[in-house]
C-alpha cells in the first residue's frame, strides 16, 4: 500500500511538470500584448538566438505556434521577428501602449418625418359693429 502511495505522489508531481501551460496562457493570441518573465529570455529565429530579452519587457505578440509565441523586438535598432517560448512570458495586465478609453459614441436619434409647415389660416376680422346712435333729447 506505501509503495501505491509513494507512485500516485509520484504520477501527481509529474502531472503538474508536464501538464499544458496555464490557463492564462492559453489564452496568448495574436495582437496581445506579453511580459517576458524569465530574467533573460532567448528571443530565436530557428536555433539561432537573436537577442536575451530582460525581464519585464513587453512586446507584441505576431503569431502563437503551440509552445512558441511570434512577437517582434529590437535588436540592434532593428525590428526583428522571432519566437520566445511561452514559459517565459504571461500575458499584460495592462497594454503596452496607453490609450484613453473609447468615446461612447452619441445616441442616434431617429429621423422625425418631414413635415410641412401648414401654412397659417388668417382668422376672419371681426366686422366692427355698428355704434348704436345715441338719441339726442328732444327740446
């Protein structure tokens, strides 16, 4: 029964090494912004490595290919593209670059239908009333 115990600890401590990255990872696609998190991470392009990438960079991802994340960085003033494995990168809490929030755009109003002015009624004049003649007293 102990020897069970000390192979299933076992089969659980490699699971966790060999298990697929991290939810939040999954989740690196194109146009995300990562943070490298290794203190040096080797920016490749096939088995050459073009530069180390300190640690807290950020950069913009090109391409997610399964372990491997295209993002474009600056060697020797020069953009350049290539891959960081995933491991050494997690997705920015915030972006690269800061941008105000979007405008909420105005509400549309509906169109009111045209219409035309209706073309004001003259009221009639009231015809002006006779005076009444006023008597004269008889002498």
């Amino acid at each position: 029964m102990l020897q069970f115990r000390w192979m299933f600890g076992l089969l659980v401590a490699l699971a966790s090494i060999v298990s697929p990255a991290s939810a939040q990872d999954a989740e690196i696609k194109a146009d995300d912004t990562v943070v490298v998190t290794a203190d040096k991470a080797r920016f490749m392009l096939g088995s050459t490595v073009l530069a180390e990438i300190p640690k807290d960079t950020e950069l913009k991802v090109i391409k997610v290919l399964n372990n491997w994340v295209g993002v474009v960085y600056k060697v020797n003033n020069e953009d350049k593209g290539g891959w960081i494995h995933r491991r050494y990168v997690k997705l920015a809490t915030a972006p690269a670059e800061s941008k105000p929030a979007p405008m909420p755009e105005p509400k549309k109003e509906e169109p009111k239908p045209e219409t035309k002015p209706e073309p004001k009624k003259e009221e009639p004049k009231p015809e002006p009333k006779p005076e009444p003649k006023k008597e004269e007293p008889k002498p």
